[in-house]
C-alpha cells in the first residue's frame, strides 16, 4: 500500500482521515505545526487504529523540508489540509489567511510537482458556491467569490492547483466539503476547543452540558421550511472515509487531471430540526433562544452527491442519531480535559 503524507495531520478533519487510511491499509506521513492541535493527538490516534503515524512538527510552507521529507519516507500521494479555518478572524486578518492558507498549498504543491509528481486531495469547501441559486447543489455551479478571506482561499487554491494540474504538475482531487460535524465513535479524537467554538454543533452541545445557559439560533425569518437556516452536515469519518476513496482514485489518475466533487449527505437539515434531532438522540435538553441573522449565512446548502458516488464510489453512512451520540460522546470527553486557553485560529 501507498504512503501517504497528510499535512495538518493531528487537526480536526485530517486526525480522523489518518485513522481511516491507517484502517484502509496505507501507511501515513504526518506533517503539522500544532498551531490549531496538541501533540497528544498522536497518542489517541494510536491508541484507536494501533498504529502511530509518523509525525513531523513544522511548518509545511518550509519548502525544502518539505521536499526532504517526502523524498526520505516515499511518499506516494498528498492529502492537504493544513490551513487556518475561522471565518471570522480571517475577515479581521486577511492577509494571515493569505499568507498561510496560499503560501502552504503552493509550498505542498511545488513539493508534489518536484517529488515526482504526486497526486493531491484538497480540503476545499461548499463555501465555493456561496448562496446557490439551485439545491441540491452540483460541481458544475458557478463560483462565487467569497465574502470571506477564509472562502476566498478556497477558490483562489482550487484555482492554483487547476492550473498546475493543466500544466501537467500533478493529478488533483478537491473535495468540497459540506459541514463536517460529530467525533470518532472512540471518543478518543473530535474537534478540539481552544475557546469560544466557531460552527453550531460544538454550541449544541456545549449548551447541553450546561458550559452556556442557551444557544442562540441564528435568524428565524429565512425562506426555509421552519424559517431556519439550512446545512448538509456529514459525520466526520464520512468525510475520512471520502479522503480514502479519494486518495485511492488520485493514485490512479494520471498528471493533468483536476477534479472537483462534492462530499456531503445530500439531505438538508434546518438549525431547528439539528437541535430537535440532537434533543432525541441524547435525551438531553437545549434551551435556546431565537436570534438576529448572522451576516454572511448562506440561507439554504446541501450536496448532490452523485459524483462522489458514481466516481469514488463513496457515499456518506451514518445516520444523524450516531452523529449526535458521537458528538455528545466527544463533548463529555472533552470536559475532561485540560485544554490551553488560547485562540482559535
Ligand atoms: N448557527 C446558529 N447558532 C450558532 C452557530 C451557528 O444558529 O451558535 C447556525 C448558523 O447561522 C448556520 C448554521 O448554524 O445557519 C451552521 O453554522 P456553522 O457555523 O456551523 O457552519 P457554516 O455553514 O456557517 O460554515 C460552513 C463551514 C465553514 C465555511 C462556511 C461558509 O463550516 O468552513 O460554511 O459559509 F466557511
């Protein structure tokens, strides 16, 4: 089997990838900067699968180290995660977005192209769509520029690596995330909070638990069923599991291809019916209150994720039930322990 480098390996999406390409078989080069992450993830990770990655700790915009590493380990393909993530700070601080998010996906790309030409798996995002005009939402969609920094680096990096596979660099997947969401059934790895959380499911539960006395619901008046915003949220070993079948169809494409797909459930899920569906999964109870729309909220996103299940062959398994006990799982292990306060980036 391959050996496959994932950089930002120990974060959130890419810890619960590694465990599922060490399940599939692959061995796996770690490269991450713990700038979002502890190093204990390493332990969790093996003591799940019962392999310890290789892990290096720097930067993956220091190219020659890069190059280096991939050249000693062999590795054979990509998947690349390492970036910043919060929408908000990225609108504070756009040229800490640009700088990091572009600066590391070129860095990796010139080492793919310089390797041997590797194949790449991006971590894109349906945020390339912004507000779509027609659901479910296709690749063929147009693109939106983003009202974010953090979107707009998505774009801009799909861009960059479509032309370097047009100029026959390396074969490109980029998957197009919808909202990833849940933890590792272990409750051994999930989405580390380093403070205030950033997406809706770490606010369910942190309110569940009684860390915060209600969550607020973002906007009640949109053309939604119940006047609630709409997402496709996906289990985030889903989203792994569609790295391996990405991964696994890369190595086989030749240099010059890009390809874009959508990874998702496909079935739109309001903020209301979240927490109603949270509430029955736990038994647990979500006080909250309904609020102002937050600016920027897409009023309605979800998948057509029949290219991800006519070319990978993946299709998301897990029901929103197993997605909330996981979630609920994770957060009673996190209460346990001691994370750094610092922020989130
Ligand atoms: N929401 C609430 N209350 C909260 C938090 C969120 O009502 O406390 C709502 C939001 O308004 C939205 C929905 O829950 O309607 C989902 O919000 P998230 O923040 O969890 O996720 P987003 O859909 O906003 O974010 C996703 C990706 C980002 C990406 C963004 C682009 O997670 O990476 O889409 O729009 F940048």
């Amino acid at each position: 089997m391959a050996k496959i480098l994932v950089t930002g390996g120990l974060g959130y999406i890419g810890s619960h990838t590694v465990v599922a390409l060490q399940e599939a078989g692959y061995e796996v080069v770690v490269v991450d900067n713990l700038s979002n992450t502890l190093a204990e993830v390493e332990d969790s990770i093996e003591k799940i699968s019962g392999t310890r990655p290789i892990v290096h700790h720097f930067d993956v915009a220091e190219q020659g180290k890069l190059q280096n590493l991939i050249q000693d380990e062999g590795v054979e393909g990509i998947i690349h995660f390492a970036a910043f993530l919060q929408v908000n700070e990225s609108v504070e601080n756009p040229l800490k977005y640009y700088e990091n998010n572009i600066g590391t996906l070129v860095s990796v790309g010139k080492a793919a192209r310089d390797s041997g030409n590797l194949p790449i798996v991006f971590s894109s995002s349906c945020t390339v769509y912004g507000n779509p005009e027609t659901l479910p939402v296709d690749e063929n969609a147009p693109i939106v520029n983003s009202e974010s920094p953090y979107g707009q680096t998505k774009i801009v990096g799909e861009q960059i690596l479509k032309h370097a596979a047009d100029a026959g660099d390396f074969p490109v997947i980029s998957l197009r995330y919808f909202n990833p969401i849940g933890a590792h059934p272990s409750g051994e790895i999930g989405e580390l909070q380093f403070g205030e959380p950033h997406h809706l499911v770490p606010y369910i539960t942190e309110t569940a638990s009684g860390k915060r006395s209600e969550l607020k619901i973002f906007g009640s008046d949109y053309p939604t069923s119940d006047g609630t915003c709409v997402r496709d949220y996906i289990h985030v070993m889903d989203l792994a599991e569609a790295h391996v079948a990405a991964m696994k169809k890369a190595l086989s494409l030749k240099r010059g291809n890009f390809e874009a797909v959508n990874i998702g459930t496909g079935k739109g899920t309001s903020v209301l019916e979240m927490v109603k569906s949270f509430e029955n999964a736990t038994g647990l109870e979500v006080p909250y209150v309904l609020a102002d729309r937050r600016a920027g909220d897409a009023i309605a996103v979800y998948a057509s994720a029949g290219k991800a299940k006519d070319w990978l062959k993946w299709e998301a398994s897990r029901s929103l039930d197993e997605t909330f006990r996981d979630a609920w799982n994770w957060e009673k292990n996190l209460a346990k322990k001691n994370i750094p306060e610092r922020e989130n980036v």
